[in-house]
C-alpha cells in the first residue's frame, strides 16, 4: 500500500478533501493521510460539501505536519502554494508532487449567500476529484 500525506497550509479544507477523495477512490490501494503546515481546524463546509457526494470527513482532524515525521510516506502530494513553499524535507525515498487547487475560504471571503459560497467549496471539490480519478492514479 502506498503511504501518502496531502499537505495545505492549515489542514482545514483543501487537504482534507483529497485525502477523503484518495481514500474513497483508491483506498484499496493506499494509506491515505492530511496535514497542514499549521492547523486551522476542520472547515464544517468543506465536511458538508463532501457529505454530498457521499464521502463523509466529519471524523477527520486538523492535523500538523510534525505529526508525521516518524511515518515513512511514499508520497506527499502539496495542494497549494503556500504548502509548496513551505514543504519539509521528507526522508531520500519520499516523493513530493505539487497540484494546486483554489482556496474555498479565500475565494468566498467577500460573499455573504451561504449557496453561492457552497458553490465555490463545490468547484474545489469537485476538482480536487476530477484529479484523483484521472492524473492522480498516474501518482500512485
């Protein structure tokens, strides 16, 4: 089984999709975990669009990247910049891959209809598993 941490900047929403994804998708053929480079707690929009297809994250916890440093990963997959820029230096066998996605809570700072800021976490969902059924197979 491969062992692979998605990693954002806190943890909350991005990172906890895909590994909900991953795990959904290809849990037959990997571990799948999340972390941030800070923790921001679990984003109860993102565990409510993910409720919608049927993938149920409401279990998953914010957690620190610190927290797997004596976990050997095959693969850390960084799903924003910031994390990218910020990644650890993971052990030699460790590979790193990078696929940004948009930031639900930064791009719908500015709206106040709780529809059209779901629709935003949608979209990111929804891309995120576009991904994981399509080029992220290729990763794994």
């Amino acid at each position: 089984m491969t062992n692979v941490l998605f990693l954002c900047t806190g943890n909350s929403c991005r990172s906890q999709m895909a590994e909900g994804w991953a795990r959904h998708l290809h849990g037959d053929r990997l571990t799948a975990h999340s972390a941030g480079v800070e923790t921001h707690g679990l984003n109860q929009r993102a565990v409510q669009v993910m409720a919608e297809v049927g993938i149920d994250i409401s279990r998953h916890r914010s957690q620190h990247i610190d927290q797997f440093t004596d976990i050997t990963l095959d693969l850390v997959v960084t799903v924003c910049g910031h994390a990218h820029e910020s990644c650890p230096v993971f052990q030699d066998a460790t590979r790193i891959e990078h696929q940004g996605f948009g930031d639900p809570p930064r791009l719908t700072r500015r709206l106040t209809d709780e529809e059209a800021i779901l629709d935003i976490y949608r979209q990111v969902r929804d891309s995120i598993g576009r991904w994981m059924e399509t080029e992220f197979v290729d990763l794994i």
